[in-house]
C-alpha cells in the first residue's frame, strides 16, 4: 500500500515539474496555486485520497491545497481526485484501468 502512495506521489511530483515548465504552479511560495477537485458525493477512497493529497503537499510545502466540488476560476491547475462530472467533460476515465489501477 505504502508503494502504491509513494509511486502516485512519484508520478505527481513529475507533473508537477512539466507544470513547472509552463509557468503553472501547484504551490508558489508558500501560498497554494491549485485545488483538488471531487465529486459532490464521492466514494470514501476518493475523499481518503484527496485528504491524503491535502495532507502531504502541505507537509511539503506549507501550504494547503483546498477541497472543492467544483472547479473554480481563480487558480490555474485542477487536481482531479475520482470520477466526476468534470472529468467526464475532460474525458478522463477509468475504463480501461485494471486492478485499482490509476491515471495521472
């Protein structure tokens, strides 16, 4: 279980360095630059993993990313945690995903 966090938190870490590159931050300085977005009514994993998320990146950084429902317009990166309405608009899914398998 504990390598299953680490390697998603591995493969976060590496997008967080491709966001780097276009100018787009996570956290800048301490204040939060992101939100973690989940469904209005999400299964328990997915609000276990979002706090987990939460938790480590302010462990990191200092700062704390928020929760929401819904995208809002004053940040610039959405962290997707589960299937919601929004990730179907993106057309992320899990469909071919095998095995409690994920995509970052």
């Amino acid at each position: 279980m504990h390598v299953v966090i680490a390697l998603g938190f591995s493969l976060a870490l590496a997008g967080c360095l491709r966001l780097h590159s276009n100018g787009a931050y996570l956290i800048a300085h301490g204040q939060p630059r992101a939100e973690i977005v989940i469904s209005e009514n999400p299964p328990r994993a997915v609000k276990l993993a979002a706090l987990e998320l939460q938790t480590y990146l302010k462990k990191i950084s200092g700062a704390k990313l928020p929760i929401v429902i819904a995208p809002g317009t004053n940040v610039t990166v959405h962290i997707y945690v589960g299937k919601s309405k929004y990730t179907d608009e993106l057309k992320i899914t899990d469909e071919n995903l095998k095995y409690g398998a994920f995509q970052v």
